[in-house]
C-alpha cells in the first residue's frame, strides 16, 4: 500500500487532530482576553466596524449613499448582537474557529503537496499557523482577517487537491464564496485568478471550459449582489463594491507614498480617514459629491502623479515588494504588540522567519509539483494585491499559510537530504536560508517607521486613559521623527489634556505648519483662542478649519459664537443656522441662535 494511501485515509483524523488544537490555543487567548484592555475596542477599525454594527442594530441600515467601507464584517457583527447582545466574545469565538479551520487546511496543503513525510511535513506547518502571532492577533480582534484567510485557501486547496479542472458547481461555489467574503476583505477575491487558471489550463472532464468562465463571473456577481444592489438601487450611485478603493489607491501609489500607509492630509483612523478623504473631495469640487464621485476624485489624482513620474512610481512599486518581503511588521491597528505585553497572546514565530524557510524551502524543490506551484501562485496573488495599495501586516498574512507550506516541506527535504549525506544539497539550503534572512532581516533606518509603533501605542494609551504611559510613548515617537503632524497633534491633545495650554498651542501650531490642512489642530486652536477670549484669532482658525471640511457642524457652531464676541452678528446668524442645518439634533446650536437674535 503506498504511502499517499496511507495519508488519504488517516488525514481527516489527523486534521480534525489540527483544528482541535489551535482552536484550543485560540480559546486560551481569548480567557485571557476577557480580562484585557483590549477586549472591548477602544478605537481604530475595531471601533469602526462596531460603531458601524450598533448603528444597524438601532435601526440605521443605510445612510443612502454607496458603502465607503466594505459592509458586511459590520452588518455580521450586527447580527450576532442581535441575537446575543453587544458583547464581543461570540464574534471572537467564531473566528478562532475559522482560525482554527485555517490551521487545518494549512495542514492539509503542506501534506498533500509533500512528496515524502508527508504527516510530519503538515504537523509542522499547522504548528507554525497556530503559533503564528499576527494570526493569533487578528482572530483575537473585530477584524474581518481570520475569515477572509479561511475562505483564501479553503479555494485554493479545492484546486490543488484535484489535477483536473473543477466541475462547473465547484467553481460556480468557489466564485459564490469568494464573492461573498469579498464584501468584507476585497483582496480574497484574487483567488478567483487561481480559480480561472485551473478551469482553463487544466484538462476538463466535461471540456466545458466555456461554461465554467461563465460561473466563474456568475458566482462572484452574486456573491457580491447585496452590495452593488443596494449602491444601484438604494443608493443610486454606480459602485461595484465600495468606493473607498479610490482613496486607498491614492494612499498607496501618491507621490509622496513609502509602500506602507501614508495619509498625507489625513487622519490614519479608519473612520476619521474616510471622513476627512470626502470632506477633501468635496471641498475641491465646491460641491457635494456621490461617493463614487469622490472614489473618483483620488483615483485621478494618484493616476496623475504615476503618469507624472513614472519612474518614481516603479522605484515606489519595488520598495512596496521589498516591504512585503521585509522582516518589519507594520501593524497598522497596533494590537500585536499590546496582546503580546498583555499576555494574551502566545510566543511563536513572525513573518520573517517564515518567509526565510519558504524562500530556502523554494530552492530545494518545494516547487517540484502542480500542487506547490499552485500555492506559489496564490502567495503571488496575495502579493498583487497588496501591491496595488500598500504593506500592512493583516494584508500580506493571507500568504502566510502558503509560506508555510513551502518552508515546512523544504526544511524537511533539507533534513532528509543531511540524514542521507547529500551535503551539497544541505549546503544549497542553508546558503539560500542564509541569503534569504540577509535581505528579510535587513534593518529599516526610517525614522517615520521607527516611530510608527511608539506613535500607535501612545494613541491608544490616550485613549484607555493611560497617560503616563501615553507621554512616554508620543514622546519616543516623536524623538524619532519631529516633524510628524500626527505625533505633534496628540502631543498637543495630551497637553491639553494635562491643562498645559501653552505646550498645547506649540504642538498645535507645529502640527499645522507640518500640514496646514490638519484641522483638529487648527479647530483646538480656535478652541484655546476662544477660551482665552482671543476672538480674532478664533475666528481665524475656526474659518481656516471649515476651508478644509465644510460641513463640519461644531466648527460652524464654535465659528458663531467667536463671530458673536467680535461683534458680527449677521455673520454669527448665519454661521449658526448653517450648523443646525448640518445637526439640527443638537439643542445648543438652537440655544446659541436665540441668544444671537436676543440681542
């Protein structure tokens, strides 16, 4: 009986072995979760998708306009806490057991596509899943990454466990999934390129190859469905998914972007981004705009700066690759770190050495049949569509289960290969491992980079109450790099915090001058003025603030009553009906219109 036999017939055994144990992992984090800072979102895109999912839940299911953010990870969560409550620990639940299904295909991939030791070559790449600490992160956060992973490779292992083409209902179901989880992480949906490939190179059963294309597109336009029928229909405007693409697109491909995610003129939260990116758009077209308008409108622009120098953007593209394939891990959400010095989270390895073991585990033939090409060409896919944007570290770990794979049967092969004294293929490996370390592990001097961590968890600090914590750290960030806007806004709202008003001015005034169009600098700036009944000066800063967002409702109120201590009634008149008009929910914009008119 031979071994692939063998492996058949007791890999489901061996798999749900997998599934059990990482899904036990996930749980012990997720105790000891219970018990963190973390467990209930305090800001960033977790805050986001659950503000986004209490606001369905009370009724609000649509704003009328075409999605600005992938919708459905918030209406899911929305779901679950109709059902459950507004707890988070259901939807955490769920995604350590998607987690742990993606440990068990990571498992089932690596032993399929190994020629030899085919159960310890799986064991060993399921165990660096499940210790895997990005991995262990995202399925610990209300973030949609842990699926989006699942559904990724559970397509790609429907292709490579077969050496035929799949059957028209296959790809049809394949297309359909990916569709749908498309609506949450956009990126898995370039497992529809692997899927294409396979139904059109490999030999057909059927030789309906036609007809597979066909459900191919179908699957995905119904899949997708719930979004472009509610952008067409409800919202009128014409966006297949969402339009934040067009914005996205410009922060990973402007001319002053680095491969990682760069907001020059933006706030970096989620929420605060999308806000600021159509306020922009609007103000330059001096007019409201659909949202595949403003999608428009960034588009065009990071198109003209590529066409304007294009050779910048293709030195921009290889930094971008070579950040993919970089040691430095850019948490953009900033939870590894905090989990990991939290405890709740286990030791295990990072994408460098990873990548390391499957670039060495390539060049001793981890590539050597269809099913590892296949992997390779579903890490490529990841990478592309990284590529098209910027480096993060809950991007590029959808390619972490095929790395894994590759690394896992190459550090095998390498090990078979010294037990049966072929040294010059051990020496092959290790000088690729060697080479592949000097470049992964190369250091990054960027003092922005540097920063970034320090930045992230003093802001986060701030916002847990944390202020001691908070000043160390903004003070590191800003040590390494000075002439951040950011870094010198939260410094000044620290300050503020700490009633030290002329630190406070100083970082502000410093944060304007690095980007003149960082308005809650420019708007606390009004708000210090108006306080030290500098009224001129808050006048300026308060028409400053709204030359940059417009349909700012405080800003207009805070606008009025400087206007009202200068004297300018008319102008104060006006400036508060245009707030009520903007939030006629607010009572004091009314209080403050009656108050201008009584006197």
């Amino acid at each position: 009986m031979s071994t692939r036999v063998i492996f058949a017939r007791g890999s489901l055994q061996i798999s749900h072995y997998v599934f059990l144990a990482t899904l036990l992992v996930r749980l012990v984090a997720l105790a000891r979760l219970t018990g963190s800072t973390l467990f209930r979102p305090a800001g960033g895109d977790m805050l986001f998708y659950q503000q986004w999912a209490l606001r369905v839940i009370h009724g609000q299911w649509t704003d009328h306009h075409a999605f600005y953010a992938l919708p459905l990870y918030a209406y899911w969560l929305a779901a679950i806490y109709l059902i459950a409550g507004n707890g988070a620990f259901l939807p955490l639940l769920i995604q350590a057991v998607a987690d742990a299904g993606t440990a068990a295909l990571v498992y089932k991939l690596s032993a399929f596509v190994a020629k030899t030791n085919n159960v310890i070559v799986g064991c060993v790449a399921a165990i660096g899943w499940t210790l895997y600490v990005p991995a262990q992160a995202y399925a610990a956060v209300l973030m949609p990454t842990s699926f989006a992973v699942f559904v990724f490779w559970f397509v790609v292992w429907q292709i490579v466990k077969t050496e035929t083409a799949p059957t028209s209902l296959r790809t049809f179901l394949c297309a359909l999934l990916l569709g749908f989880t498309g609506m949450a992480v956009a990126n898995v949906m370039f497992a529809a390129v692997l899927v294409l490939v396979a139904v059109v190179v490999r030999p057909s059963v059927t030789r309906r190859r036609a007809q597979n294309v066909l459900m191919l597109c179908a699957g995905i336009t119904i899949g997708t469905s719930p979004c472009w029928l509610h952008n067409c229909l409800v919202a009128r405007d014409p966006v297949f998914l969402s339009a934040h693409g067009g914005v996205n697109f410009w922060i990973g491909n402007n001319r002053e972007a680095t491969g990682y995610p760069h907001f020059p003129g933006l706030h970096a939260g989620q929420a605060e981004m999308l806000r600021d990116s159509i306020a922009i758009a609007e103000s330059g077209a001096g007019r409201p705009l659909l949202r595949s308008e403003v999608a428009h409108y960034w588009s065009s622009r990071a198109w003209s700066d590529i066409t304007a120098g294009p050779l910048g953007w293709l030195r921009l593209l290889a930094a971008k690759f070579a950040n993919f394939w970089s040691a430095f891990e850019y948490d953009d959400i900033s939870v590894i770190d905090r989990l990991r010095v939290e405890h709740v989270i286990f030791p295990g390895p990072h994408f460098g050495v990873i990548a390391v073991l499957a670039i060495a585990g390539i060049c001793v033939g981890a590539l050597n049949s269809s099913g590892g090409r296949y992997i390779a060409a579903a890490i490529a896919c990841v990478a592309a569509s990284v590529l098209v944007v910027f480096v993060t570290e809950r991007y590029r770990t959808a390619a972490v289960p095929g790395l894994l794979a590759l690394g896992s049967i190459g550090l095998c092969n390498a090990w078979e290969s010294a037990l049966r004294r072929r040294y010059l293929r051990v020496a092959g490996y290790c000088a690729s491992t060697i080479t592949a370390a000097f470049v992964i592990f190369m250091p990054r001097a960027d003092a922005a980079l540097l920063a970034f961590r320090a930045y992230h968890e003093g802001l986060q600090a701030f916002e847990a109450g944390d202020y001691a914590r908070a000043h160390d750290e903004l003070e590191r960030a800003y040590v390494s790099a000075p002439r951040n806007a950011e870094t010198n806004l939260a410094l000044g709202n620290l300050a503020l915090h700490e009633h030290n008003v002329e630190d406070a001015k100083k970082f502000y005034r410093a944060a304007v001058a690095l980007d003149p169009q960082e308005k809650s600098a420019l708007n606390n700036l009004g708000v210090i003025a108006l306080e030290e009944q500098e009224f001129p000066s808050a006048v300026t800063f308060f028409r400053d603030a709204l030359r940059l967002e417009p349909q700012n409702a405080k800003t207009h109120y805070l606008l009025a009553r400087a206007l009202m201590a200068t004297g300018q009634k008319a102008e104060a008149i006006r400036e508060a009906e245009t707030a009520i008009e903007l939030d006629s929910a607010q009572p004091e914009f009314r209080e403050l219109r009656e108050r201008i008119g009584a006197q």
